[in-house]
C-alpha cells in the first residue's frame, strides 16, 4: 500500500460541527500527522495533516469538497511537501501599544523579514490597558532582532519586547523591582525632606547627583544629613502620602498567584516602604534604614546603603535564596541605580525610565501601567482576570473594541 500525505484546510463561518465532520469525512485507514484550529472572532481555520493510502485520496477530496459546501466553507486539499526536520530557534517578540497603529505593526514586519525570520503566529493577548500582541517567530537571532527592533519603537512610539522562547519561559521566576518612580509614583527621600523644610536643598543635591558630581551613596548620606532633627513621627505622614503606580497592585497579585517569587529593592527607606511591601505580599525587601535617637531622626544611614552595586546583590541574593536560575529573574526599574541589575537579569525592563536605564535595559514600558510589565512575560489578559477572580476581586469591563 502507497500512501500519499495531504494538507487539508476548511475555513469560513465558525459552526458546532466542523472538526467533527471532517474527521468523519476521513476513512478510519488514515493516519492523522498534525491538527491546528484557529478562530478569530466567527472566523474558522481548521488544517490537517493526513496520510492517506493513495488509491482513497479521489473519494476523500470528494467527501471533503461535499461537507464544505454543506457547511458553506472554503476548502484546499493539497499533497505536503515535509519540511526540514531540523529544529528552528524560535522568538517571542511582544508588541505594546496604547494605541496600536499599523505602522508599528509594519516595521515588526519589515524587520522580521529584513532579518529573515519567519512569523509561524501572531496572537493578541490584552486589549486594555493596552494593546498587546504576540509574535511566534523563528528563523532569525534574537539579538540581532533586539537591536533593529528597538530602533523600530523608537520610531514609532511603541514599546517591544524580544525574548527566546526556550524552556525557561516555564518554570519558577523571579521579579526584583525598584520601588520610587516605580512600583510608588514619588520619590521618598522628597516627600520626607517635604516635611523637614529642606525641599529645594535635597533637589539640589540630586541635581549634583545627575550631573555625574556625587555617587549615589554619597548624595544619599548628604540628603539624609539634612533631615537631622525630624520627628520619627512623621514617617507614618509621609506614608499616607504615597501613590502607587497604575498596576501595581494587580503585577504583585498575579504574579503571586501564578506562583513568581516578588521581591522589592529600594534606594528608599524601610520605615516607610515596609508596610507598602507588606500589603503587596512581596516576599522580600531590601531598602536603606534610618538612624533614630530619642524619637529622631540623627541624619544618618544604618548599615549598608542599598546603591547602584548593591541592587544587583540584591537580586542574586534573592534569586539564589529561591534556587531560582539567574536566567529565570526579571528586574524592573527606572533610573541610573538601577542599571546593574537591570543588565544582570535575565530580562531587565526599564518602566518609564531615564535613558541610561533604558539603554541598559533588555526592553523598555513607555505607558504608566506597570502590569504591562506582566504581557513581555507572556501573561495574557485573561490569565490576569482569572487570578483577579482567584483572589475575589471583580474586574472592571474593558472599553469596547473600537470605542
């Protein structure tokens, strides 16, 4: 018996019955190779791959023919030419935008093909507060797509992301972010000088720090020094008075649902991001400390100052404290000190960032929601709902496509 491999492909109208009535239509003698189904919106793509002994491939593209017209469905049945056996590197690249326009989705393109990679599938994976899209490519380096990508959102105000889809897109991760200007909109070390009356003279200090003049541990004994004096009371003040960043909230809780280790790494102070930590049920949280004397601040710093150094430190502590694999951690931050350990991680996002930072950095998040951050790590706006519902919180309906 000679056998003959076919690609069969029905689409149109979506209806109850269609993968049914094809394996039907098939004689119990072939052997199916491969199945893919795809529906986008009502709109139906079904293929197999079959062999199928050649002296039934005549009744079978009669049979097949007569159930697409019954169904009122395209149909193509055509012999297979097999491919390479051999493995393709294959790329996740994922594109953020808020809104997404085609140019964006233009230059992928152009890139991709100038690079010689192939899209095997695109899929969307959130449509608020963004939109984002997942491209399944191979065929090409990642490295050399990172780089001719991030030109490519620069141009077009998107943000994109490129990664390998190997196996270490499973298993346990680890998340280290920054906490000022990221996780919380302000910046600590401010809202405390706010209360001292020493405002305009920190900012000077950063100013110097900016500039290249002070390294960040020796501008942060200088600020600090300035707030000798303050009532400790005054912490619990300067907590009421933080913002979180949009998405903060909803990153922590579904990443601590999908089962992520969280962890938090400040150039800020203990005493007042502690109980912030606590509330995102963070697993860990390196900051400065505070020195107090008598109910005072002394305008000091306990310990080791938490610097640029000292960030990275961090996450390696973290991640081998969790035996998490380095390649497996995710740093997340927005300025100079946090430039180490964005380079160190495996993926080093830079969120709303400075550009050092984003120069540093794996990929960039340019929009104010930091639960963006959870779509660059192939987390679906669904899988975030479903932890929502896991944890008795009810999502808010999205805007309607197109409003």
């Amino acid at each position: 018996m000679t056998t003959q491999t076919l690609l069969i492909t029905l689409s149109g109208h979506d209806r109850p019955g269609v993968t049914k009535g094809l394996f039907t239509a098939l004689d119990s003698s072939a052997i199916v190779l491969d199945i893919e189904q795809l529906v986008v919106r009502d709109r139906l793509v079904l293929t197999a791959l079959v062999d199928i002994d050649s002296s039934l491939i005549s009744q079978t593209t009669s049979d097949v023919t007569s159930l697409a017209a019954e169904l009122k469905l395209d149909v193509s049945i055509n012999p297979h030419v097999p491919q390479s056996a051999s493995k393709r590197h294959r790329i996740q690249i994922t594109l953020l935008g808020a809104p997404l326009r085609p140019d964006a989705i233009k230059r992928v393109a152009e890139e991709l093909t100038t690079h010689g990679a192939n899209v095997d599938r695109i899929r969307r994976i959130a449509t608020y507060p963004v939109t984002a899209l997942l491209f399944e490519v191979s065929g090409a380096s990642a490295a050399n797509l990172r780089r001719a990508l991030a030109s490519a959102a620069s141009e077009t105000g998107v943000d994109i992301a490129v990664q390998d889809a190997g196996l270490d897109r499973r298993g346990q991760h680890l998340v280290v972010m920054d906490v000022d200007s990221t996780v919380i909109q302000n910046e600590v070390i401010d809202l405390l000088a706010a209360e001292a009356g020493v405002l305009d003279e920190v900012a000077l200090i950063t100013e110097r720090a900016m500039a290249g003049e002070l390294d960040f541990a020796a501008s942060l004994r200088e600020r600090v020094a300035l707030l000798k004096g303050l009532p400790v009371d005054v912490i619990a003040k300067v907590r009421g008075q933080i913002s979180l960043t949009p998405g903060a909230r909803t990153l922590c809780r579904t990443l601590n649902t999908l089962g992520y280790r969280v962890c938090l790494v400040s150039g800020g102070f203990v005493e007042v991001i502690e109980p912030l930590a606590q509330e995102l049920c963070v697993d860990r949280l390196r900051a400065n400390r505070l020195a107090v004397d008598n109910g005072f601040l002394t305008g000091e710093v306990e310990g080791p100052i938490i610097d640029r150094i000292g960030k990275r430190l961090a996450l390696e502590e973290f991640a081998e404290e969790f035996g998490i694999p380095m390649r497996r951690t995710i740093a997340i931050g927005d300025g100079a000190n946090d430039i180490d350990m964005l380079e160190a991680a495996g993926l080093g996002v830079a969120f709303n960032a400075k550009a050092a930072a984003r120069a540093a950095a794996d990929t960039a998040v340019s929009v104010p929601y930091l639960d963006s951050v959870l779509y660059l790590l192939g987390i679906t706006r669904d899988d975030i709902e479903e932890a929502d519902e896991q944890a008795g919180i009810t999502t808010p309906a999205p805007p309607l496509l197109g409003s």
